[in-house]
C-alpha cells in the first residue's frame, strides 16, 4: 500500500509538468456577441458572468487551472464550449447559425442545463435565479426574431 501511495505521489508530481496553455485567443469586440446585439448592461453582465468563461474568448482561469489533471478537463471543457458557442465570434456566423445558437442557449437555460453543475463549484456568482432565466429567455427570443427580420 506505501509503494502505490509513493508511486501515486510521484505520478501527481510528474504530472504538473505538464501545464495547460492558458491564453486566450484574441478578442475583437466587433465580432463580440453583446456588442453586435447592443446588448443592454444587465443582461451582457449576466451572460459574461454565466457563460463566457467557457463560452467566448475571454475566459478567466481559476487557481485550479494550475493543477493536473484537473486544469486538463478544464481546458478540454473551454475548448469544447468554445467549439459549440462562441460568443467572442458570434458575428462570423451565418444569421441562420446565430438563431439556431439562440434557440439552443434558451433550450439549455429551460432545461437549467447550462451553466453545468460543476461550475457552480467556484462560481456561486454564475448561478442563474429564476428570473435571471426568463430574462434571458425573452432576450434571446427577441434577439431571434430581430435576426429573422434582418434576414427579410
């Protein structure tokens, strides 16, 4: 049992060796989601708090990070979420790629799917109230509806 201890302890150490890469891709605020929505203030702050970290290119790392094997599933998850939706790039989809985006944010916000579980761990903040939600909600459906009418 020592020797499996010594060789887990070994292999915990050997592994922070080899860190992730942490920095961001540059951001353009021109391709920026809130900003090419004219997102008002209350709702931009919301999204930025729930879902940008691992959804656009402004992530911020948590102290976490700097662990293996954790930073690993960290790092794997912002470049899945990033690859699913992107808000730092959403101007670079197609209007009919942004609605289909939109309508899966407010599928995921109904379904209280997104942000994960696992994120609230250290982020109380990013939790969504219930009203938080339906505002939201109603502000992706807008925002759908605005796209479909630019689209005319």
């Amino acid at each position: 049992m020592k020797k499996f201890l010594i060789v887990i302890l070994v292999a915990f150490v050997i592994i922070q060796f080899f860190p992730i890469d942490k920095t961001n891709p540059p951001v353009n605020i021109g391709m920026d989601f809130v900003n090419i929505k004219n997102t008002p203030e209350n709702i931009a702050q919301v999204l930025k708090t729930s879902c940008y970290d691992c959804h656009s290119n402004e992530t911020k790392y948590p102290w976490y990070s700097s662990i293996a094997p954790s930073s690993w599933f960290l790092k794997n998850h912002i470049e899945e979420g990033r690859k699913e939706l992107n808000f730092s790039t959403f101007a670079v989809y197609e209007p009919k790629r942004q609605i289909h985006k939109m309508e899966e944010c407010i599928e995921m916000i109904e379904k209280k799917e997104m942000p994960l579980e696992s994120y609230y761990i250290g982020h109380q903040d990013a939790k969504l109230t219930d009203q938080q939600r339906q505002m939201l909600i109603k502000y992706f459906k807008a925002q759908i509806e605005d796209t479909k009418i630019k689209m005319q």
